[in-house]
C-alpha cells in the first residue's frame, strides 16, 4: 500500500484500515517510525467526508509545527489554531490546539438540565451494583454524550503524546479530555510503546464504548546504532568498549594496590631517614589507568564526516550555550565550514536582521555560519524559531539542545549524542527513564535518507561501572507502564458541580484510568488471596507453624493491600476539594456555585491565587498595564540564578498587597490540597507592566542579570499572562467597560516577540 508516493510500513497499513473501517486506534511506536502519516491520511479521510477533526499536542511548539506543515498541505483556510494565547481561524475544518484547550471546550460546554423529567441512564446508585452490573453500566452509560454546540460536524480526534496523561502537572487533562469527549467522535491516541499497552487500551474501550484498535510497532525502519566516546577508546562499540574498560580497571586496582605499598614505604622510609621520604615520593599515576577526561568537543571531533546533523543534549541551559561556544571556537568546530552553506545561512541571518534589529549577536552570527547552534526554553522565540528553520533547511551540522527539543518536534537527525545519561530534575540527580532516553535517541536515523541511525554516549571510564545497569536498562527497550496521575483541579471540581449532580460526578470520577487500575490491581490481589490455603491455627509441637505464620502475614498483607484498592481514593480525593470550597465559601452545602466558584469557574491558571486576588479587591484600581504585570508574576518563575533591577517604589505597596493574600490560610490549604507550589514572582511584574506600556525587549532584558538567555522565558510569561487576561474578560462578562479594556489590552501586547510562531 502506497500514500503520498511512499511505500507504507505494516503497522501503517493496519491503522490506516482500521480508520477506515470506521474504528478509533491507539498506535504504539517508537520515536521517528512514521506515526503522524497515520494522522495525515486520518485528516485527508474526515476531509474528504466534510467533516471537521481536531489535533492535540502536549506543547505549544509542537502545536505551532503542526500547524505551519498543515497550512503548506492543505492551504490556511483550511486549518486553524488555538492556544492558550492565539486564535487563528478557530472554524477552520482542522483545529490544532493544545490538550488544554480542548478539554476546556468539553468540560464548559452545554449539559442537559439539572430538573430534567427524564430519568438519566447514569442515574443510580453506584454501591447498589454488582461488580458485574457496575460494568455492564459502565458500557451503555456517560454523561460525555452531550452534543457541543461547536463540535457538531466534528469526526475524530488526534491525540499526539497520548501517554502524557502519566505527567504529574498535567496528565489529569488528558483524562479528562477521553472521559468528556462525546463517544461518536473517534480518536487516534499516537503513543510511544507502552509496557502496559493492553490495560491502556482496554480503559480506553471502557470509557469509549467500543473497541479501540491496538497497532503496535516495535522494531524501527531505521535502525539505531549505539556507540560510547571516550578519549582513550575513540567511537567503541559496548563490546570493545567493555573490554577497554575491563583492562582499564585492573590497571588502576594494580596502581590502587601499589599507592597502598608506596604510601607504607615512605611511612617507614620517613622513620629511618629513607629515600621515600622526599615530598615527590610516589606522586607518578600509571601510565595505564590514567584516564583523559572526555569532553564534548572531544565526541564531536571523533565523529566521521557522515555522522552529521547531530543533535548533542545536555539537561542544563547554561551548558548547551556554553558547549555551543566553546565547540565555536575549537579546532573541531572549524571543521564545518562551508563556503555554499554559509552563503545560504548569510541570506537567512540578513532576512532575519531586518524583521528582527538588534537580536543576532556578533558570536551568534559566526556560530551559526559554522553551521553550529543551541536551542533551550529560555532563548529568544525569534532565535528559536530561526534555528529550527537553519536545522530544517539542513544548514547545521552541531545543534546543542535541551530535552524540550525531543518533546514531539519533528526534527530528526543522523546521530544523536547523550552527554550523560542522568539528569538533575530539580532536586537530585536521577537516571533516564526508557522513555525519556527513546524520546531522544529515536531523532537519529532519518528515514529515507539514513540507512542506520548512530546513538553516542559520551562516556569516562571512572563512573562507568556505575552507570552499566542503567545502560543495560535503556538499551532493553522496555519502556516504563503508564500510570495515572488523575488529580482534578478546582476549576474542573467547579464545573463539574455546576453540570452534573454528585451522582453524575462520581461516575465520571469511575471511568479515570486510575480508578481502572485501582479495580484491575483489586482483582489480582483478590486472586493471589484465594489461591491461598486457609490458615489454621497453630500448635507449638507442629513443625509446619513457622510456615502458617508466614502465610498468615502473606494474607495480611494482601488483605491491606485489597483495602487500599478497593476504598474511592478519587471519590474521597473530590470529596476533600469539595470540603475546601465550602469551608471558604466558595459553594454552599447543596454544591450551589456561590460569587468566588462562579469566578473561579473561569480561572485555569493559578486558580485559587488569582480568584482569591479578584476578591480580594487588589486588582480594583490597577491600570490595565499595571494589571498585566501582576498577572506575569503569577505565571512564570525565574532560574535561580536570575537577578531583577530593583522596582520603583510605586510597586511596593501592590507587592505587599498581594503577598497578604499569597499567604493566607486559603491560598495555603489549596496548595497543600492541589500537591503543587503557588507562582509568586513578584520581580516580573514591572517588566510586565512596561511590556504592556509598549517598551520593546531589549531594555527589559537589560534589567535581568542571568547567565543564559531567558528572552524566551520573559516572552513566554507574557503569553501566560496575556492568557489569564483573557479569563479575566470571561469574569468581567457583564462590565461592558472593564471588558473593553481588556480587549485593548489584550491588543495592546499581542506584538513583536509575542506575537512569533515558535
């Protein structure tokens, strides 16, 4: 089977059938084996019936890719996108949008009357059920059967990343997202491969009301080499490279060895007056266990000519600028020059200059002529994109990148190099997990071009011993299960109490993928206990007694473990958030939505923060520009490292004001209730406010003290903010004036770099 003049793989061929068998499918594969084909012929396949279809991405960039490669397939009239800050052609008949926001459209849309006369079929009693009734219901029953009244002519949904509802910050929305979603829209899940595909998929067919398709891929079509750089050992394969190791180590036991009979040496030489006892004695390593570090340009200058493009990671912003630098002006990055290469990266840099003054520095200039670049979160938006159009364009050979470049962007490479396999998260250092690693190693090998993909690891012999069962791990290619990670917010909790009853509510809370995995690790232990002899009861002179206490303690064990399965973990979670709304007034004790829910019902970011602000009267009086800034300080944090100009003093009392309310009791309780930390950055908000006043960039910029670009952090805080301005104007529906300024507003910083299609 052919399609756009390619010859299909297998599991392209048998997704490809089940959609147009009608069927909704999960496809799981690795990194770079063509998933998104499936998703163009799905697009072509619900055009072609005039319908419309909707693809979600986990993040913006890849929303926006997305975007730019539809409108060249199939013209901008034709496509549409919405972010949490961007509306383009919102009726278009295919809408890319962030997971978010579909979820919101769902969660908000219309729902049948609370005092309707006829009986709903969720509308019983769960505990009068059996388990077997309670899954028969659970088939022919969901209150996500609402016809919204913007998803009519809808046909099907792309889930992009489907396995990132297992996100601890925001894999409730995709749950959420597949319980809401009415079960006549078919989906397409694209997921990495999943060790617990079956269980996901069968959830999936629990909630959907049907069968969902599994195509499961595991081998790729071009296939990934590993091999470890190490100075000493140049580019080895794990087999050489083990043996190297191996020789190494008894080397440096031997000198281990040698240094302990030296060191007794000159004890006693320093006691009889010896020749050990001068300060040099014993100072000369082995000539063979003395190890050369590598570094990262020492991997780079290993690389045979055909290994490029190469994507090189690391997990910090301050090295992959760094890195970039330092291979710019090393012997090993001169290699790249390339006089047609260069005139075509000149053409773009110039095109660049003019719609963006001032941005390329003299060292990104010449860096980027030698066909090497970085890209991380934080730099400038118009950089970013620039990069990726040099990368694209195959004008880089060396690009340096966080892991925020494998996240779904499609831009492969010949190698991919891992200057370490562990990361620091945040708090400790911590291995890759399978996933994380494939996300990345799968960019090296690009089809149709490449004929094997190269996986380097940069690797020193002195921590390798220590690293072989993680390596081992990575490479077994078994990939870690996904787990729920269902944790509703309080702007969900408030808009399921103003749709549905509790009853509804609970049912709802039944079909998560965590209350299935709860009911399925029931079921195991249930079994493992009856597959377990009745214990009797014990007698000192029985020699089996020891073995009926140890069985007893097994049955314990299990009994807890049934316990903690079977309670309504989720229910009673709900139930605590709903407890927290009616301690401070938010609802009443009939879950009627008071004044604070009703504004909260808006509020996705921050929600209790900037409710509790919105009631507190702190924002009354604000000048919209004022108001903007405020908004920037809850929705961006800094790096550590970042130092802000000090405020003028008009800020201090507004600063004081809103850390009144960060810290009272209510903001408090919620983050300890939501299990996230509140964003509080007040040093944002005159930048905020002088963003909104018109100022360009680089005069903010110029008040930050950081040691890596954070343009594109600043840029993005913006967008956030211009976000929650937008809920905003949803709470100030009925002040025709307030909302006209926030639409100006709105108007007023939608510019410039806010404005680029990153």
């Amino acid at each position: 089977m052919e399609y756009r003049g390619l010859k299909l793989d297998r599991f392209q061929e048998e997704a490809i059938r089940h959609i147009e068998a009608g069927h909704s499918v999960l496809v799981a594969a690795p990194t770079g084996t063509g998933k998104t084909l499936i998703a163009d012929y799905l697009i072509e396949h619900v055009l072609e019936g005039d319908g419309e279809i909707i693809y979600t991405a986990p993040v913006k960039a890849l929303s926006n890719q997305k975007y730019r490669q539809y409108c060249k397939l199939y013209g901008r009239d034709k496509v549409g996108l919405i972010t949490g800050d961007l509306v383009i052609n919102r009726d278009a008949p295919i809408r890319i949008m962030t997971t978010e926001i579909l979820r919101n459209m769902l969660l908000e849309g219309q729902a049948p009357p609370r005092d309707a006369d006829e009986e709903k079929p969720w509308d019983v009693e769960l505990e009068s059920l059996s388990p077997k009734e309670k899954k028969a219901w659970l088939e022919t029953a969901s209150p996500a059967d609402v016809t919204m009244p913007d998803l009519e002519r809808l046909r099907a949904v792309i889930i992009d990343e489907i396995h990132f509802l297992d996100d601890p910050e925001r894999g409730t929305v995709w749950e959420e997202l597949l319980i809401y979603l009415p079960s006549e829209i078919r989906i397409l899940g694209l997921s990495a491969t999943l060790s617990n595909l079956d269980e996901f998929a069968n959830w999936l067919s629990s909630i959907r009301k049907t069968t969902v398709r599994v195509v499961l891929e595991e081998q790729r079509t071009v296939p990934l080499e590993l091999q470890l750089a190490n100075r000493d050992t140049g580019l080895a394969s794990l087999e050489h490279f083990n043996r190297e190791f191996a020789h190494w180590k008894k080397a440096a036991q031997k000198e281990k060895g040698a240094n302990v009979d030296d060191k007794k040496g000159r004890n006693e030489g320093s006691r009889r007056g010896g020749r050990h006892s001068g300060k040099q004695g014993g100072r000369e390593r082995s000539k063979d266990s003395a190890e050369r570090m590598t570094n990262h340009s020492d991997v780079i200058e290993m690389l045979p000519e055909k290994s490029f493009p190469a994507l090189y990671f690391i997990y910090s912003r301050k090295f992959v600028e760094l890195f970039a630098t330092q291979l710019a002006g090393s012997r090993a990055g001169q290699r790249f020059s390339n006089w047609e290469k260069r005139f075509a990266i000149d053409e773009r840099l110039e095109a660049f200059d003019k719609q963006f003054p001032n941005v390329l520095t003299r060292k990104l200039r010449q860096m980027y002529a030698q066909g090497i670049a970085f890209h991380h979160a934080g730099l400038h938006v118009a950089l970013k994109a620039l990069v990726e159009e040099l990368y694209e364009s195959r004008l880089l050979n060396v690009l340096y990148c966080t892991t925020t470049f494998a996240m779904g962007i499609n831009m492969p490479a010949r190698t991919v190099i891992f200057d370490s396999l562990t990361k620091f998260n945040g708090t400790e250092i911590v291995p890759l997990t399978v996933r994380e690693f494939m996300q990345m190693a799968g960019r090296a090998g690009r089809r149709g071009i490449d004929t094997v993909g190269h996986i380097v690891v940069r690797q020193n012999f002195s921590d390798y011993e220590e690293l072989q069962p993680l390596l081992k791990r990575l490479l077994s290619n078994k990939s870690e299960p996904v787990l729920s990670s269902f944790n509703l917010s309080f702007n969900s909790v408030v808009n399921l109490l103003d749709r549905f009853s509790e009853r509804e509510i609970r049912f709802i809370l039944e079909q998560s993928f965590k209350a299935y995995q709860s009911t399925r690790s029931a079921v195991v232990v249930r079994s493992q206990l009856e597959r377990i002899e009745p214990v009797g009861d014990d007698d000192e002179d029985d020699a089996n007694a020891r073995e009926r206490r140890r069985r007893r303690r097994e049955v314990a064990n299990l009994q807890r473990q049934l316990a903690e399965h079977e309670r309504p973990m989720i229910w009673e979670a709900f139930q605590r958030k709903v407890s927290f709304l009616r301690t401070y007034g938010y609802v009443g004790d009939d879950n009627v939505l008071n004044t604070p829910a009703r504004i909260l019902r808006h509020i996705k970011i921050e929600e209790i923060f900037a409710t509790e602000l919105i009631l507190s009267g702190v924002l009354e009086d604000r000048t919209p520009e004022e108001l903007f800034g405020i908004m920037c300080g809850l929705v961006q944090t800094l790096p550590r490292q970042a130092r802000v100009k000090k405020p003028g003093e008009k800020w201090w009392p507004i600063f004081e004001a809103l850390h009144n309310v960060f810290d009272s009791d209510v903001v408090t309780d919620a983050e300890a209730l939501i299990g996230l930390p509140t964003i509080f950055t007040p040093e944002l908000m005159p930048l905020g406010e002088r963003w909104a006043r018109g100022e360009k960039l680089a005069p903010l910029l110029n008040d930050i003290q950081n040691p890596t670009d954070m343009s594109g952090d600043l840029v993005g805080a913006f967008r956030r903010a211009k976000d929650l301005i937008g809920q905003l104007r949803h709470v100030h529906h009925a002040d025709e004036q307030r909302r006209r300024e926030l639409t100006k507003l709105l108007r007023d910083v939608t510019r410039d770099e806010v404005e680029v299609l990153d």
